[in-house]
C-alpha cells in the first residue's frame, strides 16, 4: 500500500509540475501560437473527469491534483480564445 500511495502522490506531481510551466509561460507572455486547441480541450476534459472520478472514490490527491490542472487547461484555454479571436479580427 506504502508503494501505490508514493506512486499515485509523485504522478500527481508530476501532473501538477507539468502544467504548471506552460500556464506560467501563456500568463507572462500571452502567446498561445504554439497551443493546439483540441489538444488543450482534451486535456482539460480529462481533468474535470478525473476530478469527479476522485470525488466519487474519495481519492482527494486526484481530485486536487486535476482541480490544479483544470485551472491551468482553463487559463491556458481563455488566453488562448482571447488570442485567437484578435487574430482573427485583424
């Protein structure tokens, strides 16, 4: 049991260090060039599952760990929109 908690916390930081970077990255600078959308999308859908996955199991590391990450898909997701649009109105 000791094994599967340590495996399941350090995929969670690695969910958590793996977004965190790109978020920070679209915040400071705005660019979203680089972002596929339907990847970004999928990612988030993933997450807001996990989510209620984790909530039904009563594994709270999966729900806070994807709640992290969904903030993160919906940061990246609205800057992204924002981007896109004044791109496309030019």
């Amino acid at each position: 049991m000791l094994l599967l908690n340590i495996i399941g916390y350090s995929a969670s930081l690695c969910m958590i260090f793996g977004y965190l970077p790109q978020a920070i990255a679209t915040i400071r600078t705005r660019n979203t060039d680089g972002i596929a959308m339907p990847t970004f999308c999928m990612l988030g859908l993933g997450s807001i599952l996990f989510v209620i996955q984790g909530i039904m199991l009563e594994n709270w590391p999966l729900v806070i760990t994807n709640v992290i990450t969904t903030i993160c898909s919906a940061i990246i997701f609205a800057i992204k929109i924002v981007n896109d649009s004044r791109k496309n109105k030019r």
